[in-house]
C-alpha cells in the first residue's frame, strides 16, 4: 500500500532550496505533504538549512555546490542514510527517470548550468531566475524542445503574461504591459537618488526581496530586464512592450487585445501564488490570501514611467530583439555596478550611467547580434565584462 501511495506522490525538485523561492515552495509542500515526494533540494552554501529542510521532508537526496561546505554537511550527516552529492557529480547518479516538477531558483548566472541539466529529467519546470532566462534563453529552449520539458515562468509579471496570453499569437496583441511599483524612489527627487544609501535603497514597500533585486527594483532597472525576459520567453514582438507605474503591487500584467478587449491579472503582493500555481498546474487548489476587494480595487492607481526619474528605461532602445550575448554584458555590467553600489563605492545614479558607458564600448558591439552557443561561451563573456566593470574609475 506504501508503494502505491509513493507512486501517486508528484515528485519534486528544488534547486536553490534555501533561498526565498525555494522556502516559499517548502511552505507551499509542507501544508500538503501526502501528495508530495521531494527527491532533491540543492544549496551553495547554507548546508545547515540544506540538512534541517532535508530531515523535515525526509529527502534522500541533497546537493551542495560549495566544496568546503560539501564536506561540512557530509561530516554533519555521516550517520544519516540521506546521499550527499557535490557539482562534481551527474544528475543522472540522482535520477532514474523524470520527475514531475522542477523548480529552479538559484540566483544569479551561476543558476544557469543546473537548470540546463535539470530540464532533461523534469515533466515540468518553474524558473525564477532572471540572469539564466536572459543570459541563456537560447540553450533553455532547444533543452526543453529536445526533452519535451514543460515551462512555467514563476516571476510574478511573467506569470501572469503566460497565463493570459497561452491561447493567444502575435498577431492578436496589441500592447503588453508589465507594471511597476516605483519602489522607494517612486516619490522622490532626482537629487535623492545621488544620496540615497543602499540600507533605504533596498527597502522596497510592497514586496520582501534580496539586496540585488531590491537595488534593480529602486532604479528600475528590473523592469528593463523583465521586458528582456518576455520577449525571450514569449513570441511577441518587442515593441508591444510598455511599462506603467501601479504603486499598489496588484496588477500584474495587463494586454490590450486587437479585438478591442483587455485583460488583466491581479493576485496579492505574495510570490507563493504563481509558484502554488505551477506546482499544480491548474488543478483547483486553495491557497489563502487576502481577498482584493471593492476598496483595494477602487484605490488601483497607473502612471506612465518618469523616465528623467528613471533613466534606466532608456536602455530599452539599447536590446537586441532575441538572445543574444550582449544579453550577458548587460546583466553582469549591472550586477557588477550594484556590488559596488552596495559598497558604497558609487551612487545608486551612477550604476544606470556607468552601466550605458560600459555596455556602449566598441569591444561589446560584436555580441549584439552573436546568439550564445554554449555556456562557455556566455562564462567568457561574464569575465571580460566583470573585469572591465571593475576596472572603471568610480
């Protein structure tokens, strides 16, 4: 009868089990534990939390990149029959056949790689990873055509373009637009942004987020890469595109259809709700929320981008119109520009001007319309851009 059971169970994967994304996901199995068998969690460094979430969900299978912390968490579980695997091992040493869900939620590019390998032994695969889906977009696609992986983007406004738009061609839309909140600049003046200190920076009033994000949300430089990430993802063209500020956080996307007709999503401020949805995929489960109301929609507030605010918008002209490598010279010249930012070495200003000096040098011009063809190739890239980032006077 147990056997039986365990084959009813939706097996799961979660790479990057520690972060936000990965214990929202937890929380989300934890309230319906009978139906689900974790086969894998994975972290880089944290292997305390790797080991408590591990003996919690009973996981026979854990992996750590790091390879000091690899030995730590081996020490630590010497006794434990749960199998302990580090980066140098094949995934195909954990799995024997496909699972039914995969999330992937490592941060930054280094979440690339494990979701390339992870897309052949997974049904259906959830990425909240900006930098994998910008970076290497074109290497994800031809991995889940060749191992006929379903794909579902968890981030909240692309989220809600697949769900809105999944029955729909270029040709029936008009405008896709993403909003924004204007995080904690939203009410400010141009000369606060010189000022601003990265502890205000990062206090972003609707959503609770990582230091990187919080900068990217501040400056909307986020947005700029929300829009990338769409156009990779989605078959629709660049142009249809718009950004507009919504304070509230409620609206999450909103497409003006040909036929006269729009459509928006709404959900609450919570990333829970378009990772619960993924994970069941359609199937009527609840999830508790708070209820948007006649009140909350009487207060739904949109205005177009200030771009003198927002300087970073501009970059929008700057894109290519499919993946493309100076995909990664952007991302990492502005993941560089936000670490020193963080630093206090430069203002939160200077990360959008320093970033269009970076990525307008004649040595970066050969990547505009060169597609990546492995992930070496976009590794390359990575270090000359940090390099160069780093090399600048601030």
């Amino acid at each position: 009868m147990q056997c039986q059971d365990s084959k009813m169970k939706k097996r799961i994967a979660i790479l990057g089990s520690t972060g936000s994304i990965g214990k929202y996901t937890l929380d989300i199995i934890r309230k319906d534990k009978k139906n689900f068998q974790i086969i894998l969690l994975t972290a880089n460094r944290n292997y305390k939390q790797l080991i408590k979430q591990a003996n919690e969900f009973k996981v026979k299978n854990i992996l750590i990149y790091d390879d000091k912390y690899y030995e730590y968490t081996k020490e630590k579980l010497k006794y434990k029959k749960i199998n302990i695997f580090s980066r140098k091992n094949k995934l195909s040493e954990i799995f024997n056949r496909k699972i039914d869900y995969t999330m992937s939620a490592i941060s930054g590019l280094d979440g690339l790689k494990p979701t390339l390998e992870v897309i052949k032994f997974s049904k259906i695969i959830g990425i909240a990873n900006k930098e994998s889906i910008i970076c290497g977009w074109h290497l994800i696609k031809k991995k889940l055509k060749k191992y006929n992986t379903k794909f579902i983007p968890i981030d909240s406004e692309h989220f809600s373009i697949w769900n809105l738009t999944r029955e729909y061609s270029n040709d029936d839309i008009e405008e896709i637009i993403l909003t924004a909140s204007g995080g904690p600049l939203l009410n400010s003046s141009i000369r606060f942004q010189k000022t601003i200190t990265p502890e205000k920076a990062v206090m972003h009033p609707n959503w609770k987020m990582g230091k990187k994000i919080s900068v990217d949300s501040a400056n909307l430089m986020n947005k700029v890469f929300e829009i990338m990430e769409a156009n990779r993802m989605f078959n629709f063209d660049l142009e249809k595109y718009k950004i507009l500020i919504h304070p509230q956080s409620y609206v999450h996307a909103i497409i003006k259809f040909k036929n006269g007709l729009i459509k928006m999503l709404l959900h609450d401020v919570d990333m829970k709700i378009p990772i619960f949805n993924s994970i069941y995929d359609d199937k009527l489960k609840y999830i508790a929320s708070k209820k948007i109301n006649s009140k909350t929609l009487n207060n739904l507030n949109f205005y177009e981008v200030d771009k003198t605010k927002f300087p970073s918008i501009k970059l929008l002209k700057k894109i290519s119109k499919e993946n493309t490598l100076y995909d990664t010279v952007i991302t990492i010249a502005n993941d560089e520009l936000v670490k020193l930012f963080l630093q206090h070495k430069i203002s939160l200003r200077q990360v959008v001007t320093n970033l269009v000096k970076i990525i307008n040098l004649k040595e970066y011009k050969k990547y505009f319309s060169k597609k990546p063809t492995s992930l070496n190739e976009i590794h390359k890239v990575r270090k000359l851009v940090r390099l160069k980032t780093n090399g600048i006077s601030v």
